[in-house]
C-alpha cells in the first residue's frame, strides 16, 4: 500500500484549517508533517485543536514534507513564494499568487523555479467543471469558441475560461462594466440576515482572444453566500453547447441529443454509505470520478484534495497541471478587467514573457 501524501502548512487562516480538516478526513490519503506559524502564541488555540507539530523555520518543515503549501494572506504570498523558490523547496500555492500590479511584475520578472511550483486554483477542480471540461475534451462538442462564466470572481473565472477556451497568453481585448443592482440582504458568516433592500456590484467583461474566441465573464459577490444569486454558465461549440448542466449536441443534419449532468451519489434512499458524490454522468459516459468516495467531503474539499493528488504527480512526473505561469496570466488578466472598469473603456492586451528558470 503507498504511503499517504506528506504536506506541510505554511500559515494558520482559514484556507490553512480546510486543508488540515482534509487530511483529518482521509488520513489514508493525505499526512499533515506540520505547520510554520510564526506567531505561535496567536495560534495556539488552532495548534492544540489539530495537535500540530510547530517548526521553526519553513527548511525544517519542508524536511519532513513531500512539499509545502502556501496558504498565508495575498499580502504576504508574493513575497514568501520568492523566498520559497530560492530555498528550492517544492511548493503548492493558494491563489492568488500576486495581488497588486507590482507583485505581478515582481513575479513575472524574477527567476523563479517553476520546476518545483504548482498553483492550488481549485475551480478548474471542482467536479462538475471537471465534468465539463472532460466533456469538452471528448470533442463532442467540436470546436469551443464561447464561453460564458458566472461563478466566481476575477482570476477564479478567468481560469474557468482560458481552460474552456484552450487560451495560453494574456493577448486579449477586454470591455467591462461594474454596475449596482439590488438584492434583499442575507444572513453571511454568522451575522444575522436584515429585512432591507441593498446594493451590490456586478461586474460584466467581454474579452475577445486574437484567435477570434470570445467569453462573458459576469460576477457579483453575493453568488459566493447568497441563496438568491446562483451560478451560470454557457460553454458554445461548433457541434453543440452545454448549459450549466445541460447538454445539446447535433447527431446528424436533423437529430441532436439532449443529455443532463447526473450526480450519482451514495447514502441516499437505502443507500448505507456516507452522503458521498461517486462520479458525474451524462448518459452512458462518466464525466468525472471522485477519487475520494466514500468519504463525505464537499465540492470544495474534493478541488482542494484533487490540487494536493497533483501536486504530488507534478513532483513525481513533471506533468503541470496549473503552474505558476498559469496562476499569473490569470491574475493579469483579472487585472486587465479592473482596469477596463475603471476607465469605463477597452483595454488591450499582447502577450507578456514570464520569466523562469
């Protein structure tokens, strides 16, 4: 039997906690070596919860480790993902990895080793975009040249997108809005919904891609908490579309099949096992498989538990699956969109050279 996965943490936030809950649940899969907090007495309270063994400094944490993950505030990633590539200690970063223009640039310009760096953006990871994304490559829905995303803010969809889209470089002409639209207030992290009318931003960019493929990202923040604000999206190929959960495709000049996303889940009905998502299918093809069934995770702990399976296949086989030149075209990006709402015009794009070792 193969030893579980070994991680360390470096950080104590509440990305930190998700990612020592997963190891709790599937102990066989994953191992958490430790923890580098430097501010231990802050802490304390999470150290005793978890019984984590505290290092020092982040060389002895990564001694004991496969690898570490980043998973500290955005203000602080930049500047420790620097000093992580030069100790050459392998690492698995939480997004983002710049949060201004200038870490941007910093990162960007810098030598850093990409051999030993993989970005944990959990969106692309979650099983049913997995699912479309396997559907996409089945080639089914021939050439993909639309995509429209409302799930997620900023770089999180604009992954969503350039994964969907096949787009590599940051070329891209972007046109954005942020608007006010109102929404009923709702109860959010513990605080008590108001019976009020509020406001909120929506942010809608159009990016046209130099091959001619296009996408609508569209966002507002509510979508994360609200129950009055659900997500959408719409993936446009030659041969047919997906909807959200939908499927079209043309089967000849005048038949098409209509097909549905199926959560096939266990602990239902008569069921005994864990309340556990087992795979996605659309009719006879299964979309996505979870490698983590039976154990009762969400969504989200199976995109975090899927970026820590690669993570470690990265370090064995150097097969990238989200780099950090990824997680920088992404956030370039996001910054693009900013800047085409801020000045309430066009913003063009050409590709940028991301230097690596």
């Amino acid at each position: 039997m193969n030893r579980p996965i070994r991680f360390g943490i470096i950080g104590s936030g509440w990305r930190a906690e998700m990612y020592l809950k997963l190891a709790h649940l599937l102990p066989q899969q994953f191992q958490v070596s430790g923890v580098f907090i430097r501010n231990r007495t802050k802490y304390q309270q999470l150290i005793e919860k978890w019984n984590l063994t505290v290092y020092s400094s982040m060389e002895q944490l990564a001694a004991e480790s496969d690898f570490v993950v980043l998973a500290v505030s955005k203000t602080a990633a930049s500047s420790l993902l620097l000093e992580l590539s030069a100790l050459q200690i392998p690492v698995l970063a939480e997004t983002p990895t710049a949060s201004t223009p200038a870490e941007y640039e910093l990162l960007r310009s810098s030598a850093i080793d990409f051999s030993l760096i993989q970005v944990a953006e959990q969106y692309p990871l979650l099983p049913h975009h997995q699912a479309r994304t396997a559907y996409i490559q089945s080639g089914q829905l021939g050439q993909v040249g639309h995509v429209q995303v409302s799930v997620a803010h900023g770089y999180h969809g604009i992954s969503l997108i350039r994964k969907w889209l096949s787009i590599t470089g940051t070329a891209c002409e972007i046109t954005a809005r942020r608007l006010e639209v109102p929404i009923m207030d709702y109860a959010y992290r513990g605080r008590e919904a108001e019976d009020a009318l509020k406001t909120e931003q929506q942010d809608i960019a159009i990016m046209v891609f130099p091959s001619g493929k296009s996408a609508v990202l569209d966002f507002t923040r509510s979508q994360y908490f609200s129950p009055l604000r659900t997500n959408r999206i719409l993936i446009r190929g030659s041969h047919g579309e997906i909807r959200d959960n939908e499927i079209i495709r043309r089967l000849g000049t005048e038949e098409t099949e209509h097909m549905t996303i199926r959560r096939i889940q266990s602990g239902q009905e008569g069921s005994l096992e864990n309340l556990s998502l087992h795979e996605l299918r659309a009719g006879q093809l299964s979309l996505f498989q979870n490698p983590f069934h039976p154990a009762p995770l969400s969504d989200e702990e199976i995109g975090i538990g899927q970026a820590l399976l690669n993570m470690s296949s990265f370090l064995r086989t150097g097969t990238s699956v989200y780099s950090l030149a990824d997680a920088l075209t992404d956030v370039r990006l996001s910054f693009a969109v900013d800047e085409a709402i801020s000045s309430e015009g066009t913003v063009t794009l050409k590709d940028e050279f991301i230097h690596a070792k």
